[in-house]
C-alpha cells in the first residue's frame, strides 16, 4: 500500500495511492463505515489503519493524483535519523572505513520538505550537496530490540534526501548544522508499506541533477544492515512511532571531490527508490540579511 499526505488548495487530507489515482480518506471513511482521523499519524499507528486493512482492496480511487500535492509523508516525526558512511562505496570514495556502529546524525523536523517542492539555501552556502537514501519509518515504539525483533518495528519506507551545506559541515567539523536548514529533508513521494517491498536490502537507487545521473547503486551496498541499524539505534535510545531512519548514501556524492560540481541555483534532482517512486526538488538560492 502507498500511503500519501496530500493538499488540495488550503485543505490537507491524506489517501491511498494507486497508480494516477487516490482514495482520500473521506472516500475511506464514507465506503468503510469506519470514522478514521484527521491526522496521518493517528491513522497509521493508533490501530485505525489495522482496523480498515480487509476493506482496502474494496476502494474504488475515485480521485485524480493531479488534484492534489504531495506533502512529507509524516508531518510531525519525533526524530530524524540519519546515518554517515554507511555505504561501502560511498566510505571508500572518501577515504574511509564504513564504521561498525551507526554514525548518526539528527535532523530537525523543520527540515521536512515534499517532492515537487524548492530546497531553499541561503546564498552563504558555497557547496550545496545531495544524498539519495532509503529512509525507514518506524511503527512501533521500541528499546533495545533484537535484530529479530527490528524489522517487526518498521511500517514503510520512502525515498529520502540528506541535503548537506558540506562547506559548512567541513568547518564546524561536524554535520548537525550544514544538514539542518529548512527544506533539507525532503522525503515522500509518499510511504510504500512494508509488504509492498520484497527484500529492501536489495533496491536500486539513483540521483540525478538536471537528467545527467551522479548516483547509482543498490541497497544492497550498506555495511550495517537494516535490522541492525534499527537494533543498535534502539540500544541508544527510545525508537517511537513515526520517526524516520535515514540508512545512509552510496558514493556519487560531491563531497572531497577534487572536481566537484556543487548544487546551483535552478537544478532540478531527481531521486529514485526501487519500488518506491521519485523524489523531485528544484534548487533555490536565496538572499539572506
């Protein structure tokens, strides 16, 4: 199931998504009978979304995709995850050993950002920078869990990008503020549910900036595996229902790259997930005082 935050003028709702088609949640609640609310994140993982599972296949999306914007898929995420140097490729472009623990790195929910949508940089930026990720919601609260016990904890996944000001990163010599700004985090276009995907372990994932392709790899690349990356987060802190985990990049970055081509005003990128849909995002540079 592809499940969608949408906006239709000032009005939000969320659906189900299938293929150009949705069923909004007024269409869910008038043919289920079951008065599901307002709030995606209540729907999900209140036990309404379990409660309306066997009358799914019965919806008729009578909704056009085109009426509507996408929105980040979870609006309000306790945290944001995400994790360094967790693709061997992309360690090894640097210099670097994949680490044997998560790195990890927490963005601000104000970083939220939709596909379709501009990432707003100030213009002191001097080195803008993408990072195609497969990010994972959690649908549980959960602490220290096994790697057994991990992948029950998770509802869906999503494309995701790390947008990182990496001159900024390299000067305070640690990445919380170059990925802070609003608008880095954009995510979506939508959540895919857990039985959609086959093996996550194994997905294709690309960027490409102005239509010249500047990542390609697989999911397959990770150096900490899914259940483990979700096990030993838990080991650390409280996993709650909602949160994203972003698993990290494969190489193809600009980062350390002796010829790199930094993100400028008017690029458009386009990331791509196996299974998952396209993540699209237009660069804009703006004036700050």
């Amino acid at each position: 199931m592809k499940i969608a935050r949408l906006a239709n003028g000032n009005n939000e709702t969320y659906g189900f998504i299938k293929g150009d088609r949705v069923a909004t949640k007024d269409e869910i609640t008038y043919l289920t009978g079951v008065p599901i609310p307002q709030n995606l994140k209540d729907f999900l993982f209140d036990g309404w979304f379990d409660e309306i599972k066997n009358k799914i296949m019965d919806l008729p999306y009578e909704s056009n995709l085109s009426d509507f914007k996408l929105l980040s898929p979870i609006p309000n995420p306790n945290k944001i995850i995400c994790l360094a140097f967790n693709y061997i490729d992309h360690a090894e472009e640097q210099g670097l050993k994949a680490p044997e623990d998560p790195a990890l790195v927490i963005k601000p929910r104000t970083a939220l950002n939709s596909t379709e949508s501009e990432i707003i940089c100030p213009n002191f930026v001097t080195q803008l920078d993408y990072e195609v990720e497969l990010a994972m919601i959690i649908g549980k609260n959960c602490k220290n869990i096994s790697e057994k016990e991990a992948t029950d904890a998770i509802f869906g996944y999503m494309v995701f990008n790390d947008v990182s000001a990496r001159d900024i990163q390299m000067k305070d010599k640690q990445f919380t503020r170059g990925k802070s700004f609003d608008t880095f985090a954009p995510c979506g276009p939508w959540i895919t549910t857990v039985d959609e995907i086959k093996n996550a372990q194994d997905l294709k994932l690309t960027t490409k900036v102005n239509g010249v392709l500047r990542q390609n790899s697989t999911t397959r690349n990770m150096f900490i595996k899914i259940p483990e990356i979700i096990s030993k987060i838990s080991k650390v802190m409280t996993l709650e229902k909602g949160d994203i985990i972003s698993t990290g990049t494969p190489a193809g970055v600009m980062l350390n790259k002796p010829d790199a081509v930094f993100l400028k005003d008017g690029d458009k990128i386009e990331m791509e997930i196996e299974g998952l849909g396209i993540l699209k995002n237009t660069i804009k540079f703006v004036n700050v005082d």
